[in-house]
C-alpha cells in the first residue's frame, strides 16, 4: 500500500525533504512507517524517539494500522510562544 509521509521542522531538515510516498505491506503500523522513513533517511534516528505522529490529521499511537492512501506526519516536539 502506499503512504503519505509528511515531515516537519526538524524532521524535514534531517529528512531532506517535506514529504514522499512510500510503500508498505497491508495492515502496518505507523510505528513500521516511521521505521522505514528512519532507514531511508538515516538522520532522522536521531530525533525518532522525540516525534510525535499524526495519521490522517490526528495524533496517533505507534500501533495504529494504516490503510492505502494514509497520510502519516512526523512531527517534533514543539517549544516556545509568547507570555
């Protein structure tokens, strides 16, 4: 099945891109979607303990099967703001 991945701030700096396809077996995981970004871009490793992942724009646990056309989105802890 093939699958939306989507990276942002630090995510998509370690990625070197914003977003691709990949491809998957029926019934994996967004935790199996994340391992396979990390093996294509081995710099994410780095900060895939600190992400959090979004399917189909809701946050999700590592153990939430993906269907054909899922969009995952990795997504790094946020800081900052105004008091």
């Amino acid at each position: 099945m093939r699958v939306t991945m989507l990276y942002f701030a630090a995510a998509r700096e370690r990625a070197g891109v914003s977003t691709e396809t990949i491809e998957l077996a029926e019934g994996a995981t967004a935790a199996q979607a994340l391992a396979l970004a990390c093996e294509r871009h081995p710099a994410l490793q780095a900060v895939a303990t600190k992400l959090r992942i979004a399917v189909d724009q809701d946050f999700a646990q590592p153990d939430r099967k993906l269907r054909d056309g899922s969009e995952v989105a990795l997504i790094p802890p946020v800081s900052g703001g105004i008091r």
